[in-house]
C-alpha cells in the first residue's frame, strides 16, 4: 500500500477474535459455553493461553503462570491446546477478512487492522462492514470477535479493547478527541509504567493532559522522539497504515548477489543496509520486533537461518544490526560457512508497543537514544528521499534487493 494513501481519511478496523483459543475448543464442546475454561497445559511452568470470560471475572488473564490461574479459578476446565485447529480457523478467519479487503494486517492468529476506506461502496459504512464480519464469523465459523473502528490503527485498537468481548465500537472522526482525551495515559502506545510515573509527577493523568500539555516539558520528560510521539497520539495523529506485507507477524528484506562472494565486510554492510531497511518499515507501521533473524543461500543453494530473540522488542535499526551481524559474525564462524549467493535479515514476532506496556517499560532511558536518533533519520528521509542518509559505511554501489 503506497503512503500517499495517509494523505487520505482513512477508515481502519480492528477485529480481534474473544478470547480464540477458549471459543476454539467449545465448538466441540458446548457443554462448557459459559463455564470457567482455561486453555494451557496444566503442568510444569507453563502459562495460560487464553481464559474464558468467566475465569477472567476471577482475576485470570493470558501469559499468566498456570499454577497462580489454577489458585484463581480451582474450578476451571483446562483443556491443552489444539495449535493445529487454531491455525486452521485463523485461516478462516483471515480468508473472511479478505473478502472485504485486501488491505489486511495480520497482528497475530486473531487479530488483524483491516483498512476499509475502499470497500464502503461495495459493502457500506465502516460499521456496516464491521457488523457484517461479525455474523460472519459467528455464522460460519462459530467464533465471536469485537471490531472497533477509527480514523486511524491506534485509535480503532483502544476502540476494540474498549468493546470487548462481542462489542462494535466506531469512533467517528470527528469524535476522536473526545474518545481518546479521558483516557489513562497508559491507552498510549508506547507509554509503560517508568514513562507513565514519570508523568504522574507532573500532574498529566489522562490523554487529554498530554494534549494540553507543552509539547517541550514532553520531550524533556520523555526524550525528543518518544515525546512527539505521545503529543501526536494525543491529538489523534497516528500514520501507520495498515501494512499488508507483513505475513506470519513478520518483515524481512534479502538481497541476491549476481556473483557468490565470502568477503565478511561486504556482507555485513549488507546487513547493515537490510537491518536499516527492517528498522525504517517497522516504525512505519508501529511495531516491534521480538525477534531477529539471518537467512543465508549459499553457492549451491544450500539455505540456512539463525535467530535471537530480544530481551527488548525493538524498532531500532541499531538494535536490529547488532543482532543480525552477531548472527553473521557466528554463521561465518562454523564449519558451514562458504561462498554465499544471498543474504537476507527479518524481523519477527511483531508486537505492538502498547501490547507490551504493560510488562516493559519501552521508554527506558539508553534504548532510547538510539530511537530517537532512528526516527529523526525517517523525518529526513521521508523529506528528502532515500539516499539523503545513507551510514557512512554503505557506500559501494547496490543491486536492488528482493522483499521477503
Ligand atoms: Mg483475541
């Protein structure tokens, strides 16, 4: 999707499936709709999956250790998960999606922003599509979601979280301040608990606080970039857009080169170019990367791929060299190692900041230097062009590189 399309009002939706694995599982067991049901594995230090809304009324919640949900809710019906019926129905469920538009981003198994600015004339209002999804999913496939709408991703996510479950929630364009100004700072993508108590001591409380507030006193409490961010959101500005490249919660970018080469220093500034790449994409649809990982094709077409995982989601194109060069760095090293045909780095795992808030503080302190420094580069270059930046060792001349 081109980005002169965020010139345009756009009409996002966000449809997120109630509680997926849960709803799953009761297809084929309807004598447990309305009981307390946990999907996870009940030993060991495994966590929950997912909870129905009867458990969640007792305090359970995803990613929560097992043992601590079972002192919850003694109770509850554990079923272990079936991933191969959950991938099956998110198929399904995305295939509904489609039919409406191919503007579709998938987030996760249940979960995708659908951009339905074009598809009004075909299938009417935004909340008339989003009505519509949801019988579809209810009908044909069992499943109940919540959709939220909105001018923008971030505004039509808060819409949907506020619905749930089986809700519809629109916020007109025209509404969107109104929406979003009562609510906690914490709605903010990117705000976590150090950044949230950090404005607590200067009395900002809500979203409307922060758009009241002088842009300067932001950008000194939260840093340059971090504070543009939070004062943009807060006056209802957000450009992402709705990305349908990225497949599987991922992005990656390779390169194929016309002549097999093993000279390190060229394929490091490889993944240097490609991790800026990467680096740019994601801030441009607002995510973070949980993972990052190296592909190589050598001469004789043999592929191999090596990956880490982050302690820190990260957008940082810093943060996502560091990681795949370390990759390259080890791959060279091994026994394995010969002339390589191409090179490719992805980011994986792909969250949203505001999924993660509540865990990590994304604003800490020396992560930041490095977003800050990453965002004012794309300022200049969605002014200037591509090349207006280049690191100053990416010099040599390119082939084009191929999208993954
Ligand atoms: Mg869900």
């Amino acid at each position: 999707m081109s980005e002169s399309m965020n010139n345009q009002r756009r009409s996002i939706l966000h449809v997120d499936l109630d509680a997926f694995f849960v709803s799953a599982e009761l297809l084929t067991r309807p004598e447990l709709i309305g009981e307390q049901v946990i999907v996870g594995y009940p030993k060991g230090r495994s966590v929950v999956l997912s909870a129905s809304y009867e458990t969640r009324k007792l305090g359970v919640r995803s990613a929560m250790p097992m043992s601590q949900a079972i002192r919850l809710a003694p109770k509850a019906t554990i079923i272990s998960p079936s991933h191969s019926l959950y991938s099956s129905l998110s198929k399904q469920v995305m295939e509904i999606f489609r039919s409406f538009t191919p503007q579709v981003q998938q987030l996760s198994v249940d979960e995708a922003f659908l951009d339905v600015t074009g598809a009004s004339r075909m299938f009417g209002s935004a909340e008339e599509i989003a009505q519509a999804i949801k019988t579809r999913l209810k009908e044909e496939l069992g499943l109940p979601a919540t959709v939220g709408g909105a001018s923008t991703k971030f505004v039509a996510k808060i819409a949907s979280t506020s619905a749930k479950p089986d809700g519809l929630r629109i916020i007109p364009h025209g509404e969107t301040l109104d929406f979003l100004h009562p609510l906690p700072i914490r709605a903010l993508w990117g705000i976590g608990p150090v950044a949230g108590k950090s404005l607590h001591e200067f009395g900002i409380q809500t979203v409307g606080d922060i758009a009241n507030t002088d842009l300067k006193v932001l950008q000194r409490v939260l840093g340059e970039a971090s504070g543009n961010r939070a004062w943009e959101l807060a006056h209802g500005i957000d450009t992402s857009f709705v990305d349908t490249e990225v497949i599987d919660h991922s992005i990656g970018h390779e390169r194929t080169y016309e002549i097999d080469t093993d000279n390190f220093e060229q394929l490091q500034k490889e993944i240097l170019d490609l991790s800026r790449k990467i680096g740019q994409r994601l801030r441009k649809i607002g995510h973070l990367a949980g993972t990052v990982s190296i592909k190589v094709k050598f001469y004789d077409f043999k592929v191999v791929t090596r990956s880490h995982t982050l302690e820190i989601p990260t957008d940082s194109d810093t943060e996502i060299y560091k990681t795949a060069g370390e990759l390259l760095k080890e791959l060279s090293a091994s026994a394995i190692w010969r002339k390589v045909r191409l090179i490719g780095v992805r980011a994986e795992q792909l969250t949203l900041p505001g999924e993660l808030a509540v865990q990590l503080d994304l604003w800490d302190a020396p992560k930041q230097v490095h977003k800050d420094v990453d965002t004012v580069t794309d300022k200049i270059r969605d002014k200037f062009g591509n090349t207006a930046i280049v690191p100053a060792r990416l010099s040599t001349a390119r082939e084009p590189e191929q999208e993954g």
